[in-house]
C-alpha cells in the first residue's frame, strides 16, 4: 500500500471534505510532496520538514494578542504594574494542551471543528456551536476595526481612510488563491510583532522586578474585583473559542497529516512562548508609559497609551501605535478566516486557501462580507464600540467553556481519533483546565451583568461548586475512555508507524455516539447555562444601550 494510500488521499477512503485540502504541503518555508518519506531521518531533512510545517500555531497565537489583548495587557501594565506578570506563565501550559487537542484534531480528521461537533453531536448542537461562534467572531472583528480607527486618530489620519484600507488589504491577501502567498503575508505581519521586543528595551525595563513577578504571584494594590476581572480578561484574551475552529482547520487546509503531528506541536509550543512573551512586553512597555506620565492606574485605551509613551520619545508611540495597527490586522484575518473555515464545514462548501476566487466565491464571499460590514460598524458616527467591546469579552467568557468541554469529548473519541485519543493524564489536566474556565466564566458573566457583585465572594461559591463538577466530569471520562465501541478497531495493539498513517474514515461510517445519564445531563446543564446566559447578556447589553 502506498503512503498516499495509507494518508488517505482518495476522497473515498478519506472524511475529507474539500479536495483541495489533500495534496502536497506548501508551506510559506518549504514543500513537503505527498509520497516523500525521507523526512525525519537527519537533523537536516527534520529541520526543513519544521520549516514547511510551521505557520498554523504560530498564526493563531500571534492572532490572538489581537487588538483586544493589546488594549487588555496596556490596562494590566497601566494600572498594575508588573504585579500580574505571574499570570501570563500559567497560560503558557493552558494554550499548549488546549491547541494540541486541536493539532490532532485536524491531522488525523482531516475535517474542521464546526463539521466535527455537528456530525458526532448532532445538528441542534452543531448549530448552537456555530451560531455563536459566528456572532462572537464578527463582534470580535468589529473589537480589530476599533483598534485599526484608534491608530488612525493617533497618526491624526481619518479612519475613514484608514479602515477600508484596511479592510481591502485583508481581503487582498486572503483571496490570493494560493495557501503559501496568504502563509507568507501572515508571516510578514508576524515579523513584525518582533517590535514589542526593541519597544520593551526602550521603556526603562526593571529586570529584576519582572523575574520575581513572574514567579510569585501577587497583586499591587491587594486582591480587588477590578483586578479579578483584569486576570479573567486576560484569561478571555489569551485563550479564546474562535483558536479551536482557526487552527484545525488552518491544518486541514495547509494538508497536515498525523505523520507530521510532532512538527506541529513544536510549531504550537513555539507560537505560546512567543504570545507570552509578546504579552508581557506589552505589560511592561504600558508600565513604564504610567510611571513616566504619573498616569498609574489611570487607564483609558491602547491609542491612549500611545500618546503617553510619545511624551518621552518620538519613537516609542509611533511604534506601540504601529504594533496595535499589526495585532488589529493579524486578529482580523485570523478570526474571519476561522468564521469563513466553519461557513464551508456546515454547509458542504468549497472552503480551501488553496483554490481561487472563482473556484469557491461562497467561501470567499463570506470572508469579504464579514470584513465589510465589521469595517461599516466601526465607521457608523455614534457606534456603541465601548458597548460592543464589552459584550466580546463577557461572550467569550460565555462560549470559552463550551467549546472547551465539545474539544475535550472529541478528543476522546475512538471513532474520530483511533490511537490518538487523550491519554488519562491529559484528561486530568484539561479537565482542570476546563474547570478554571467554567470558573472564570462564570465570574466574568455575573459581574459583567450584576457589577455591584463582591467578585471575591462569588469566586469562593463557584469555586466549590466547579470542584464537585470537576471531580463528576472525571469520573465519566474515565468511564468513556474504557468503553469501546463497537466496530472499533483493536487500537492498543497498533504499532507507532500504522498509526502515523491512520485517519479517520468519512464520518458517514463512523458508529454514532452514545451518551451516558450522566453525559446527557451535564450537557443540558451546559446548554442551559448557555440559553441563560445569553439572555442575560442581551438584557444586560439593551440596558447600557439606554444608559
């Protein structure tokens, strides 16, 4: 049997929606043709088949210090100073295990996540996913277009210049028809977030401070609720729903089988440090802007900080400003090309980087109308952007634990994954990690909607509760993770090279999935929770528009 064979690159041996996402890797570094096997074999063939693999969790990493986690890591500096460094590290472990889920996800499927939850959960599921995902993006697009007219104000250029021009240059690179000319843009953008590191250098950095920071938690000023709600925004920021969808698809796309899953952890680990690492000095560069100006605690927006920085160098705002404009542009394709990504999967569609404008015009439709009118909005005079702003964060906060909780059941699929489901360490550690975002989303819905709540006192009763939920969802996915279903095959026996090769079958053949009692009943209190939570939202969001 050949290698092609075996990765599946017929369509009818292969769950593959879109044709296009079979075929050789061409990455922005390199190509990878599909029947080469000499990968892997010297330091030199390892480091160029890296090279070629790089690009989807370096993207989606990058992606998310978006405009939204420039302005959240400025107020965090601004207002705290270096005290809340500590809780950057403990994100690195969160977003390695979160998107290392999806890395084998997307290898071994070889279908995005929006198909993946409405074919093993069912349509009303699917829906309920998608559909949310679909408003939280666009809203997060808009949340870029704010960061994008914030520039313009500080160049003193009128965003009505600035924002379409932004929007057709997003729409130019996406519909290039080639996934390596889009991969190589990205890159350039990417390139340039290396500014933060200059940018932090120039800003009077206190060493010594950082390094104790980073590992002993604490907080300037005492525990608060605005400071909470800062660390659970940071949280919000950094771990986001729309990551998931953006980077299984992205490796579908980019062709990415399960022989290559290795590399592109290595490309996941290396995009978490480089985002830490972009966040704090992002922190540490709006510390010093507050200490220099006397402005400490004093936080209105990422523009803002900007003009402080500009008061002590010509060079230091213009760059922050240039970095903000970046991050806005790199959230902006990232997140509508995920959205586009989920549009082909539920509707059947062509949705592949890899073909033209005239080859998948819905796909490519769906990106430029969501650009568009996200762009509309912002230059909209009187716009509610604070208001939308606000309503970002506290959906995302809302959403995060749900679609951590559908990576997690997926993920311990013997029908999607074979060999590569969760082994029972990992189950352990993401459910804690889904237990402290049900925890934290929680906190952000209740005191985005009731802000006179003592966010200390609602912290300890969630807390509690999420311990008793924790230990319960442990227990039955330990009871998942022991039953096999039928018509699986004997996994434990295969050898490391077959399952380098094994992939999903079409989902068509796939046995259906079989909940528990107990499942059943913890994912009616998840869409419960979802249905009340959005309601809340909705009259929270009606109430602020009223003043």
């Amino acid at each position: 049997m050949t290698e092609g064979e075996l990765d599946g690159t017929s369509r009818g041996a292969s769950a593959v929606l879109d044709s296009a996402h079979l075929g050789d890797i061409e990455g922005a570094f390199g190509r990878i043709a599909i029947g080469d096997t000499t990968q892997g074999r010297t330091f030199r063939t390892r480091l160029l088949t890296l090279l070629a693999i790089v690009g989807p969790g370096l993207i989606v990493m990058v992606g998310d210090n978006d405009a939204g986690g420039v302005a959240t890591y400025a107020q965090a500096g601004q207002d705290y100073g270096y005290s809340l460094l500590w809780v950057l590290v403990l994100l690195i472990p969160v977003l390695i295990v979160n998107q290392e889920m999806v890395v084998r996800l997307g290898a071994v499927t070889g279908v995005g996540h929006a198909r993946l939850i409405s074919e093993r959960f069912g349509r009303g599921w699917g829906w309920f996913s998608v559909g949310d995902l679909f408003l939280l993006n666009f809203l997060t697009i808009v949340t870029e277009f704010i960061g994008v007219s914030l520039v313009a104000d500080y160049f003193g250029v009128s965003k009505y210049v600035v924002v379409p021009t932004t929007g057709v240059a997003l729409v130019a690179i996406m519909a290039s028809g080639s996934f390596r000319r889009w991969e190589r843009a990205m890159f350039v953008f990417i390139a340039i977030t290396t500014l933060q590191l200059p940018m932090l250098l120039w800003s009077h950095p206190q060493w010594g401070a950082a390094a104790r920071d980073l590992v002993v938690p604490g907080i300037r000023g005492g525990l608060s609720s605005d400071a909470v709600l800062l660390i659970i925004a940071i949280v919000g920021t950094t771990v986001a729903p729309w990551q998931l969808f953006f980077q299984q698809s992205n490796i579908v796309d980019k062709r990415i089988t399960p022989r290559f899953i290795g590399y592109e952890r290595v490309d996941t680990t290396l995009g978490a440090f480089v985002v830490v690492i972009g966040a704090a000095a992002l922190v540490m560069t709006a510390d010093w802007a507050a200490r220099s100006t006397g402005s400490t605690g004093d936080f209105v927006d990422a523009g803002h900080v900007a003009t402080l920085l500009s008061q002590h160098s010509s060079v230091l705002g213009p760059i922050f400003a240039i970095v903000l404009l970046d991050a806005s542009i790199v959230g902006a394709a990232a997140v509508t090309l995920s959205t586009s990504y989920a549009f082909g999967d539920v509707f059947g569609l062509k949705h592949s980087l890899h073909r033209g404008f005239s080859d998948a015009k819905p796909f490519y439709l769906s990106y430029t109308a969501m650009v568009a009118a996200a762009a509309g909005i912002v230059l909209i005079p009187g716009a509610p952007l604070g208001l939308i702003t606000t309503a970002v964060q506290a959906l995302a906060g809302l959403l995060l634990p749900s679609a951590s909780v559908f990576l997690l059941l997926l993920c311990n699929d013997r029908e999607v994954l074979g060999p590569w489901v969760n082994r029972r360490w990992l189950n352990v550690v993401a459910v804690l990690i889904v237990s402290v975002l049900l925890l934290l989303s929680g906190i952000l819905m209740a005191t985005t909607l009731f802000p006179t709540l003592d966010v200390v006192t609602v912290t300890t009763c969630l807390a509690v509760g999420l311990v008793v939920l924790g230990v319960l969802a442990t227990g039955v996915l330990r009871w998942r993770s022991r039953r096999q279903p039928v018509g699986t095959p004997p996994l434990p026996g295969m050898s490391r090279q077959d399952a380098m090769h094994w992939r999903m079958p079409p989902l068509a053949l796939l046995e259906p999935v079989t909940w528990s009692a107990g499942t059943k009943l913890g994912m009616l209190a998840l869409r419960g929770y979802l249905v009340i939570g959005a309601i809340l939202l909705i009259v929270k969001a009606v109430e602020l528009s009223r003043g």
